[in-house]
C-alpha cells in the first residue's frame, strides 16, 4: 500500500513536469531604448586649434588709387620765400584725377644749394604720399648732363614703390634731333619709349611727348599746354599745369613709371 502511494506520488510529479512552462531565454534588457551611434556628427566641433588660427587681412596694393586712372593731370607749385632766404628750390606737386579728386602730393628733397646752380638738372628725390599722408612711392634722381653736351652722361631714374622695392627706372637716350626716353621694368624689360618733338620749347603752343610700346603701338602721351605771355613771363616758375594720359588697362606700376617719367620730362625741359 505505501509502496503504490510513492509510485503514484511519482508518476505525478513526472507528468507536472512534462506539462510545465519552459524557463525563457535570457533577453537583453531594455533593448527597445537602446541606440545605434550616429555615422557623423550634427554639430561640427572645432579643436581648440582651430579657433586660436589668426585671420589674415590683405593689405591694399600701394598704388591702388591708380587701378581705373586713365589720365592725370599735375599742378607745381614754389614757394617764393624759401628761394629768396635760401631755403633752398624745391617744388611740391599735387596729382589729381579729372573729375578734380586728389591722388597724390609730391614733395621734392635736395640739398639747399643744388637748385640755385643745377635749375632742372639738379639731383633730388621725389616722395609721393597719398591722402592720409603714407609714402607710397619714392622717385630718385641723380646728377646728370644733357645728353646733346655729354652723350656718355644720360638721365636715369630710379623709381621705387613702396619705399625701398624697385619697380623700374627710365633712361634717357643719346638721339641727336627728337628727345627720347625707355621706360625699363625691374626685371630688364623694356616695356615703353617716350619721344618728343624736335623743338621742346613751350611758345605758343602745346608740347606733347608720345609714349609708344616696343613695337610702336601708341599707349598715351604727355602735355604741357600754352598758358599765355604772362604766364610764361610771371608765373611759369613759381607755377605750372600739364598731364599725362595712358590705357586703362595698363599695370599700376606701368602707370607709376610713366608718371615719374611725366615728371622727369618737366624738370628737364621746364623747370627754370
């Protein structure tokens, strides 16, 4: 009888386990909530580097003033009272636009004596200033002879802007009848000729140098126009107007170069 009831007691504890729930496996919890990094950030973050990186401003090109100028006309002044206590002759230019707009002022330096014995051919150094008053090109003259007494003696100009970077020069050429002038890059290359008329001598009428290229296309001239008896009699010394016209297109420093020659030419033929 006891036997029966642990064989029974056995039989049903067999068949509850065959009917139980099987165990489940075992889930990775809260896997819905769970996600996938991004590929790529939404905000880009820059390194500490990056930020501490210093910008960099361009600075403007010293001769910008002349990048849409295609002609300039040039007033010279003296001032009396320095040549009558021997201050010394030194002429100031002023370089304007023709709609009247101040470009530039040029002031001439030399020694106090020079221009009392050497007029027009006297050593000096031009310093163009802008408006507010910066030095953006420097114009060096050293003594020299006409070249009809002394052909191996010619005028040369050393053009440089800004101060102390060499852009070019002009020369002057030995011709035995007509003026002429080369317009020289720093790099050797010629890249103007200036000729003049036979008679350089401004008497009732105007007086015109003509720039040329190597290859005789013409790209501007220069003017002294006549002003009058009285002026040339009076005021031609104390004062004076003439220009220079060229291409649009042309470089800022071509540009440059022909007015430091526009100048040459006035101290060379003009300047009394």
């Amino acid at each position: 009888m006891v036997s029966s009831f642990y064989s029974y007691q056995k039989l049903d504890t067999a068949r509850m386990m065959t009917h139980a729930t099987p165990i489940p496996p075992d889930l990775e919890p809260y896997k819905d909530f769970v996600k996938t990094p991004l590929e790529t950030p939404l905000v880009q973050v820059q390194s500490a580097d990056e930020d501490n990186v210093p910008q960099v401003e361009l600075k403007p090109h010293a001769l910008q003033e002349l990048e849409s100028v295609e002609r300039l006309f040039i007033t010279k002044r003296l001032k009396v009272k320095n040549v009558l206590f021997l201050k010394g002759k030194k002429n100031k230019f002023n370089v304007r636009t023709p709609d009247e707009k101040l470009v530039y002022t040029i002031q001439e330096q030399n020694s106090w004596w020079v221009g009392y014995f050497c007029y027009g051919l006297r050593p000096l150094q031009l310093l163009v200033r802008d408006c507010a008053g910066v030095e953006v090109m420097r114009i060096n003259r050293p003594y020299a002879c006409t070249s009809r007494v002394f052909p191996c003696q010619l005028q040369r100009v050393q053009v440089f802007s800004p101060p102390g970077t060499r852009i070019g020069c002009i020369q002057q050429k030995w011709t035995p009848i007509r003026p002429e002038y080369l317009v020289v890059k720093e790099n050797g290359e010629q890249v103007f000729f200036i000729q003049g008329p036979l008679v350089t001598i401004s008497c009732f009428r105007d007086i015109q140098f003509h720039i040329y290229r190597p290859d005789g296309t013409a790209v501007g001239s220069t003017c002294k126009r006549w002003q009058g008896v009285v002026h040339a009699m009076f005021l031609a010394p104390v004062c004076d107007k003439f220009g220079v016209a060229f291409e649009r297109d042309l470089t800022v420093e071509e540009k440059a170069l022909l007015l430091a020659a526009t100048l040459l030419l006035d101290y060379m033929y003009y300047d009394v």
